[in-house]
C-alpha cells in the first residue's frame, strides 16, 4: 500500500483520467485512489461522481457498502483478522481481544500515533489452517498467543 499522503487533486485527476470513458469505472478508480492515498478521502467523492456522471450519493454508497474501502488513512502498519466462521470456530474472538489489548487499539481503529490499525476481514481463504490475519497484507495462519506477540513487536518498531 501507498504511504498515506495529503489530498492532492492533481493526483485525483490523473487517477480519474486514466478510467475515462471506461464502462464501470467506479470500483477501479475507487481502488486506484485508495492505493494513491491511503484512504478514499470525502473531498475526492464530488469529483468521481462528477467525472462519472453519477451522484454523489451513489459513489458514497459504493465506498461504504465494500469493507476494504478507507474514508481515513489507516495506521502504518495494517493487522486484519478473519471474521468468518471457519475462524471464529478456532477461537479468533478470543484472539482478537488479546491483539486489541496488545497493540492497543480497539477493532475498526487506528491507534493515536498513527502505528497501526486493527480491522476485521470477512475471509481469508485459510479455512482449514485458521484462525488467521493478514499483517500487512501478508497472511498470519494457525494464529496463536506465540505469533500474536510477535505481531506485536513487528508493529511496534
């Protein structure tokens, strides 16, 4: 992922220019601008529906219906951990209290220092090996107590 960087319009014209006339767009450039900013900030969403000719109500709708999609730059480091069942059934709920406490960050957070940020994912297509994360876009399988520590020292440096 992209260092999270300020709001820079030229940046948005370009991403949007790239999708220009191109049959559902939306997702694309929805990726494209969280990957260039970190985030999909409010200010970009009057310019893509405008530059797609839908509201910007619809737009609002796409960014919050997907959970990948970010309204706030995220923290340095991204840890997800699988919600799906297959998970929860080899003890991830308790597991994700532990990294809240650890990393100190509530799930759906992004800690004050801007370090890190905890957010559920809704399957990581690990069933069988579960419970499991994603730390940095790299995937933690058979989670336990041992290897949650060590996401915690990865994290903190």
């Amino acid at each position: 992922m992209a260092e999270n960087i300020r709001f820079d319009e030229d940046a948005l014209a370009e991403v949007l220019a790239r999708h220009e006339g191109r049959p559902g767009a939306l997702l694309p450039i929805l990726h494209d601008v969280q990957h260039c900013f970190g985030h999909v900030p409010d200010a970009a969403v009057p310019a893509i529906a405008l530059a797609l000719n839908v509201s910007r109500a619809e737009v609002h709708g796409v960014l919050t219906f997907y959970h990948e999609f970010r309204r706030k730059p995220a923290g340095r480091h991204v840890v997800k951990f699988c919600r799906a069942e297959a998970c929860q059934a080899r003890g991830s709920a308790a597991l994700e209290s532990v990294a809240a406490q650890k990393l100190g960050v509530a799930m759906g957070e992004t800690r004050g220092d801007g370090q890190v940020t905890l957010e559920p994912v809704y399957c990581l297509g690990l069933c069988s090996i579960g419970p499991n994360a994603l730390v940095d876009e790299k995937p933690v399988a058979a989670l336990d107590a041992a290897k949650l520590d060590a996401i915690a020292k990865q994290v903190a440096a």
